[in-house]
C-alpha cells in the first residue's frame, strides 16, 4: 500500500510512501491517492487534509522508469483515453499525479520536505497551501526530459506568481529553495528540516475547529473569483457567503453577544 491515511479528529493526514523513488508516480499510486482525496471530501467528519510525501521527499514527479517502459500506443491509452477531461459536469478523472483534477468543497495542505519537483511540484500547487522545510525545493524538472506539465503547473504556477516569474521558472527549469518560494508567493511558510508535516497538521487543526460553512464559502469564493471581472467575483462572494450566514453566522453572532470571542479572542469562540 502506497498510500496510507492517518486521521486525528477532523483533520486527515493523507501519506504517499515509495521513498525508493522519492515519491514518484505510478499509476497505482496515483489511482490510490486520487480515491483518498475523493474519500476525504466525501466524508463528513473530515475538514481539512494534509498531503506528505513520506522517506524525506514530497514528490519527484511521474515515474520516469514507468514512463520509459510505454509505448506510443499504451502512451495513448493511459494519457490520453484513460484521462481525457470530460466535457460538462462529469467527474474529474485522475491526472497523471492524482487528484490534481479535482475540485475539492475542503481545504489541502501540503506539507513539503525534499524534493517537489516535476509534477510533484504540480501536486503540491494543486493543495491550498504550501508549508515547505527550508531545505525542500520546487523546480520544472522534466525540462531535461521534453516532457511539459500536464497537471494544472501552467494553469496554477502563473496565478500564484505571476505570469512572467511562471514563465522563467517553468522555461528554465531550474531549483526554487523553499526562501525563494515564500518570497515570491509560491509557499505560505517555511520551517526547519523535518518540521513540515507537524506545521502542516498544526495550521490544519486551527483551520478545522472554526465553524467549516464559513471557511468553505470563503475558500470557494476566492477560488471562483480568481480572474472574475470585480462585480462577477462580488456575486459569487455574495451568493457563497449568503448561505453560510444563514447556516451558521446568526448563531455565531449569538455567542459573540453572550461573551465569547470577545477582543479578537480566538481561544474561546
């Protein structure tokens, strides 16, 4: 088993463990990773999930050993007729990562020692928020290889830092240390070697003891409003917030009236 979950509450820990490889994607692992998240954003206990490469790697990208063992048939057999996007609402299937295709209602963090690189850089920008050892990095390293990215790198790198930092990095290839990508927007926060996963599992908890319609709203809105024209991304706001008032605003504004929270309190709410 390759992938492996550990739950605490209501925060899961989601484990991809072939540290022989550094974490690289087969299809089996990527089948099993795909079905965690699908399980994890199904499951309504579960708020928030931590995705951790285990062995001192997050992720060296697609299985190059498997890659070189297709052929230009079974290339377009696992590629292209196994993965192809579907048109209309139907289920995303898995991307050669994983559940880089899918759209999650719940939050990911992703917690980086080592190596994120290739497509494993793909998978850590497809989580929420990256939490990175000062020693992990990211890098287009399949650039040695002519193999471009194929799950949401050149979709998600340019809106997290900008179109022509997106470009240099992706074209160029070349290592982006976890300092380098908190200055730029491309981590949320940097810790010491072998903290990462604990940092993670900690932001985690404080995400997923707080009233969960509200942070869903939120995080919805800011994702459906990314590139939206002002008054479009407004009514998403509004249409996503709206529902999580009614739901559960009113009763918080109760407890707030009755003494908790009070002066930005955050420990008794």
């Amino acid at each position: 088993m390759t992938v492996t979950i550990e739950r605490n509450e209501h925060v899961w820990t989601v484990i991809h463990d072939r540290p022989a490889a550094k974490n690289a994607m087969d299809p089996d692992s990527a089948e099993a990773l795909h079905e965690a998240f699908v399980e994890f954003d199904a499951d309504p206990e579960a708020r928030v999930a931590v995705l951790w490469g285990a062995g001192g790697a997050f992720c060296a990208g697609w299985d190059l050993a498997y890659a070189a063992s297709l052929t230009p048939e079974s290339f377009q057999k696992e590629m292209v007729e196994d993965l192809d996007i579907p048109l209309g609402s139907g289920p995303a299937p898995r991307g050669a990562l994983g559940p880089t295709r899918l759209e999650l209602s719940k939050p990911v963090i992703a917690a980086v020692e080592g190596p994120a690189v290739a497509g494993g850089m793909e998978l850590a920008m497809w989580c929420d928020v990256r939490v990175m050892a000062d020693t992990a990095y990211f890098g287009v390293y399949c650039r040695r290889w002519g193999i471009p990215l194929l799950d949401g790198g050149t979709v998600r790198l340019p809106r997290l830092v900008g179109q022509g930092k997106a470009l240099e990095i992706t074209m160029t290839g070349r290592q982006v240390m976890a300092d380098e990508c908190y200055q730029i927007g491309l981590c949320e926060q940097v810790t010491p070697p072998g903290e990462a996963r604990a940092a993670a599992e900690a932001m985690a908890h404080q995400i997923a003891r707080f009233p969960q319609a509200a942070v869903q709203a939120d995080r919805r809105s800011i994702l459906e409003g990314h590139g939206k024209p002002i008054r479009e991304a407004m009514r998403i706001e509004w249409v996503n917030g709206l529902h999580a008032c009614q739901i559960e605003g009113i009763a918080g504004a109760d407890r707030f009236r009755g003494g908790k929270g009070r002066s930005g309190d955050f420990n008794d709410i």
